[in-house]
C-alpha cells in the first residue's frame, strides 16, 4: 500500500490480538505506526468506521484458496457507505498450534476461523481425518481460546504470533494446502475523508446493479472496459437479497476515478444502470500493470483530442445563423 496513514489515527481491526489481519497491519510501513485496535468482527470494524468509532477499518476481503470473505464483503456493497483507500496482500502460512509438549497424534479437535479451517482441509484430512472442527470468530480467538483450555488434545490454526502472545507451541508449520496461499486486506473509511490522489499505479472497485436481466446484460458493462482498454482485475457476482436469480456485479479495474478514461467509463455506466456504487480508488498492491494503466490513459487523451479537433471544423447551420 503507498502512503501512510497519521500515527493518531485509529485503525479497527479482526482481533485479539495475533490475527492474520494485524499481521498484515504490521507488515505495511504506511499503517504500521497507527492506533490497533482490536474489534469481535468484521460486522463491528466496519460499523465502527461508519459510527467514527474508529478512523479506519482493515479487514480481509478475498483468500487465494477460499474465495471472497462474503461477510466483509456483503456489508461493503449492501450494509455500509464506505470507500476502501489502500489494500494490502499478505502471504499466509498456517500453523497448527497446542500446549507446549503435544503432538499430532493427540489432537482430537482443532479450533479456527472457518477460512483458515478451509485452507488446510487437505491437510487435516490426511494427518487428522476424524478431528473435530470447531469454528471461531477469529484465528487469534481460536489460539486464545486453546491456551486458556490448557487440553492437549485441541489444537488451533492459526499464526505463530498468537501462539507466543497465548503461550502455545508450533506442533505442525506451513499446514496450508496451496504454498501460494495469500490474503487480500483493504483499508476503508468514510467517505468524507476523499479518496486517495492517484499514484500511477491504482484500482478502483466499483457494484453495478442491473436494470433488469437481459441477454447481453452483462456483456454491455464488460463492453465498456474492452473498449477502452482496462484491464478487469476481479470479477464477482452477489445476490442482491431482494429475490431469486436477481445479481449484482463487484468490479475491481486498473486505473483511478481521477483518469480521463476511467471517468469516462464511469459516467457511462452510471447513465445505463439502475445503481452503480462507488466503493474507491486506491493505491493497488504489487507492480504488474502501472504501463498498461498509463497506456490507455494516453490512447484515450489522444482519441479525445483527435474527436475534439474534428468536431472544431462542423459548419454551423443556417438556422444557427439566423
């Protein structure tokens, strides 16, 4: 994530302490000086930042494995006016954590947050095919939980920081199903806090919602980014919960509501939907596709300045000379 944010700002988080979520706040220097602050789950962090509760939220939003965190997610597109400002990409390396002296043949039960549970299902199948699974609000909260029960035979999944923080012991490392196993995490406030100057390398996430279900529909929003050539980065569809079969679409492109060109496919859509939420610019994680941004940037300025010159040499009519 570029930028930073002010060292007396509050950032809401998925706690105890000793997530995957504040492991990955600590990892980025532009956040890592702010206020933590340990929240039960997304649905308050994120109620949180739109009661200024707190400044900020940080919260999972996808995993390379499991898929989209519905629940972030949901309350982002449905519940909350909220942007998202910054996002964060944190490989994950799940531990299998227990009472100091346990082993792998012991344990009988293993407590987690279902998406870190899910991560390591072909592990738990061939080394503890009949453990019990037992869900927790958070990672930190199942290796809270363990180290209080003090029983050999229930372990936690979870990161090696909660195990020092609750006095537990790696019995299995890197128990992750996929070595490529990554979490993406974005920073959200209220929208009164502006949105993030481009920096020349950015996303913009946005829910278009349907006039109504048609064929082609979907192939008329996706005409507008091939047209002027923006890289989609994630496509997802969301029931809307108001009936059966009805979607709406989660977005995620290259490029910055400040671009020309992404203003311009903005105010398009906006004019041929029903609703089209705004949910942030931002600064993207990684370096891939900043050239392919700036390319399509200059392709538009230079087909606006193109039409621009052409339409400068209509003759007017004569009934706008009388």
């Amino acid at each position: 994530m570029t930028g930073a944010v002010s060292p007396h700002a509050t950032i809401g988080f998925l706690g105890p302490s000793g997530t995957f979520t504040e492991e990955a706040l600590r990892s980025d220097p532009g956040l890592a000086g702010a206020q933590r602050r340990p929240l039960s789950s997304f649905v308050h962090v994120l109620a949180g930042v739109a009661d200024g509760a707190v400044d900020y939220g940080f919260v999972a939003l996808e995993n390379s494995i499991e898929g989209t965190v519905s629940i972030a997610l949901d309350q982002l597109v449905f519940e909350r006016d909220l942007i998202i400002v910054g996002e964060v990409v944190l490989p994950v390396t799940q531990n299998l954590l227990a009472v100091p002296g346990a082993e792998v043949a012991q344990i009988k039960r293993v407590v987690s947050f279902p998406h870190a549970t899910g991560q390591c299902r072909a592990w738990l199948s061939a080394n503890l095919p009949d453990v019990q699974e037992v869900a927790a609000t958070s990672t930190a909260e199942a290796v809270r939980q363990v180290g209080e029960e003090r029983d050999p035979a229930t372990a936690a999944i979870g990161t090696v920081l909660a195990a020092e923080l609750y006095g537990l012991e790696v019995v299995a490392g890197g128990i992750e199903d996929h070595v490529d196993n990554s979490t993406r995490f974005v920073l959200v406030t209220r929208p009164e806090n502006g949105i993030p100057a481009p920096t020349g390398h950015d996303k913009t996430s946005i829910v278009c919602f349907q006039s109504s279900d048609h064929p082609g529909s979907l192939h008329g929003i996706l005409g507008q980014f091939s047209a002027r050539d923006l890289n989609l980065v994630k496509l997802e569809s969301r029931p809307t919960k108001k009936g059966l079969g009805e979607y709406c679409f989660i977005i995620d492109f290259e490029g910055h509501v400040a671009d020309e060109v992404v203003a311009d496919c903005l105010r398009d859509l906006h004019t041929g939907l029903r609703k089209l939420k705004f949910l942030g610019s931002y600064p993207a994680a990684g370096e891939h596709g900043a050239d392919r941004r700036r390319h399509a940037d200059r392709a538009w300025r230079a087909a606006d300045k193109w039409i621009h010159d052409l339409r400068s040499t209509v003759v007017p009519s004569n009934k706008e000379n009388q």
